[in-house]
C-alpha cells in the first residue's frame, strides 16, 4: 500500500467507497434511514471535488485500487477519513491520519467523529470535546467534536 495525493480523476472512485462503507461498516451504529441522510448516493460532485483539491488530501492505493482516503484543511480540522469496506483493519486509516496530522502546523486537530469512528480517534490520543446532534436531510443522527493537541516540537525550556 502506498499513500498519494488525491488527484482530480479519484472522485468517482472515492465516492463510490464513501457510500459503501457508510452503508456497510457504519451500520451497527446508525439506523438505514441514518445511513441514507449521511450518504444519499447523489453527492455534491462540485463540491467534493472542491474540497478534496483545496484540502490536504491522501489517498491509499494497492494495486491501482483506492483502499481508503482522507482530508484535512489548513486549520487542523480532519474533514474525512474513510478506508474501503474490504480493507477494514489493515492500517490504512492509521497511515492516513498519520500523514494527515502531519501535513499541517496547527495548534490542535479537530474532528467530528461518527460513533463507529470514535474509538479509532480515542486510541489515536484524541479527546471527546463534546456529543453533537446533527440532522442530515432531516434526520437526527449523533457524532462526537473531538480534538488532539499534537505533541509540543522543539520545544526550549
């Protein structure tokens, strides 16, 4: 597996496996009318695509295949991190998010973390900031605003 650049023609594949592994990885957390508000299977292609390129974004790919992608912005806030529902627990979100965090000097990462999601970022020293109630297409469903402080670099005492 090697991690990449997002490159404009990823999306149709990225967004392919966003809607599968939300209606599959995240549906021991979320309700099917949850999961179709979150990924509806008609996505905003302009507006992916917009963000995806404005963001720092990587993708992990194997053999030409797209296991799994993320983005963060300039500010430290880690808009998406998604791996394929068929390369669940091999590393990949871990060497995403490694890559993501480091790409950016920000006092802190943000996040806003599915159920599912929360305890990867738990283990990865985040913390719970707050529970939030989001509606999506006028369906409730719960997330977790967490945040890291990254390590102190070249700190002098």
């Amino acid at each position: 597996m090697t991690l990449r650049p997002y490159r404009p023609s990823d999306l149709g594949e990225i967004l392919e496996l966003f809607y599968d592994t939300v209606h599959t990885v995240n549906a021991r957390d979320y309700t099917p009318e949850q999961l179709d508000a979150w990924a509806d299977g008609a996505p905003d292609l302009e507006e992916w695509g917009r963000t995806l390129s404005e963001h720092t974004a990587f993708v992990a790919v194997e053999d030409g295949k797209i296991l799994g992608f993320g983005d963060i912005d300039a500010s430290g806030y880690l808009d998406r991190l998604y791996v394929h529902k068929d390369f669940q627990r091999r590393g990949i979100a871990s060497a995403l998010c490694e890559a993501l965090e480091g790409a950016v000097e920000a006092e802190r990462i943000v996040t806003h973390a599915s159920v599912t999601a929360r305890p990867f970022f738990e283990k990865r020293g985040y913390r719970v900031i707050r529970e939030r109630r989001v509606v999506r297409h006028g369906v409730p469903m719960t997330n977790y605003r967490m945040e890291k402080r990254p390590p102190a670099q070249n700190a002098c005492y």
